[in-house]
C-alpha cells in the first residue's frame, strides 16, 4: 500500500511542472508548442519511476515493455511536433526494442542464483556485443537499406573474444583455480 502512495505522490508531483509549463507555453506562445516535451518527458519518467510502484509485485517483462511502449511513445511525439514521423517506426521503435531486451536479458542474467559470476559476466558482455552489432543493422537498414558492418566490428569481437574466454575459464576447473591461485598470491 506505501508503495502506491509513493505512485500517487510522484504524479502530483510531476502534475505541478506539467501545468506550471502548460500555463507558460499558452501565455509566451499563445499556443501549446514546447511543453508537449516536457509533457511527453514526464510520462516516461511517470512509467519508468512510478508505474511500478502501482503493483505489489510488478513483473520485470511488464515493467520493460510498458518502459519500452513510452519510449517509442515519446519519439513518436517528438516527431510528430518536429514534423517529421517517418523515422519512428523504422528507427525509433526498432532500437527502443534492442534497448529493452539489452536491459531484460542483462537483468534476468544477474539475477540468476545458480550461475557463477565468471559466467554471468561472459554473458553479459556477449549481450551488449550482440546489442551493439543489431544497433548497427538497424541504422545501417534505415540509412542505407543494407548492411555494411563497420563501427561494431571493432567493438564486438573484443566482446566475443572476452566472452568466450569467461566461458572457457568457467567450463576449464584447472585453469580457473590456477588463475586464482597466481591472483590471490
């Protein structure tokens, strides 16, 4: 119950800004035109902060998508005031996906209790090797409707190589109690 009360203060909380802008933005502009930002800014903070807090257990996958529906929700409003929607569906929703399954499968990872740490490191930096190397199909899709691999290759071998080698010491029991015996010498 304290819990939803924490929900219900950060809405009036986040309501005084969003009205205090609104009265602004008719006075200056006569019109609304720069507080639907602010206004966008504050329901993604209000889904991301305080939307959990409604529930008494809340779901991680619910929490993520819900985070991930106000992210493209909010781009999309950002293109629709600038004018320019075309990007949002192509590009925008594309990499607020990745971005939401980077967070779930990195946190679902660490909160895994029979996994050693070694393990859940390797395949957390394999995550965001994978995670950097769709980013780049996906820009490279939208700007020039092929893939061309460039930027992430640099960054995602070295991920792979590290991840493989995390693997490999975990699966290797000698090796990995040799490393530890020449580090705690």
């Amino acid at each position: 119950m304290a819990s939803k009360h924490v929900a219900l203060k950060g809405l009036i909380l986040l309501l005084f800004p969003a009205l205090c802008c609104f009265v602004i933005d008719i006075l200056v502009d006569g019109r609304i035109s720069w507080g639907a930002y602010i206004w966008g800014a504050e329901a993604c903070l209000f889904v991301f902060a305080f939307l959990p807090k409604l529930f008494d257990r809340p779901k991680l996958s619910y929490c993520l998508i819900a985070d991930t529906a106000a992210t493209v929700a909010y781009l999309f409003l950002i293109g629709h005031l600038d004018g320019s929607t075309q990007w949002v569906l192509p590009l925008g929703l594309p990499l607020a996906a990745l971005a939401g399954m980077l967070v779930f499968s990195v946190v679902t990872t660490i909160q895994m209790d029979k996994i050693s740490h070694l393990f859940k490191s390797g395949a957390v930096f394999f995550t965001a090797g994978v995670f950097t190397l769709a980013v780049e199909i996906v820009i490279d899709m939208y700007n020039l409707g092929m893939l061309t691999l460039g930027w992430t290759l640099p960054i995602f071998l070295p991920l792979l190589v590290t991840s493989a080698a995390m693997f490999y010491v975990e699966y290797d029991c000698g090796l990995k109690a040799r490393i530890v015996r020449a580090v705690f010498l």
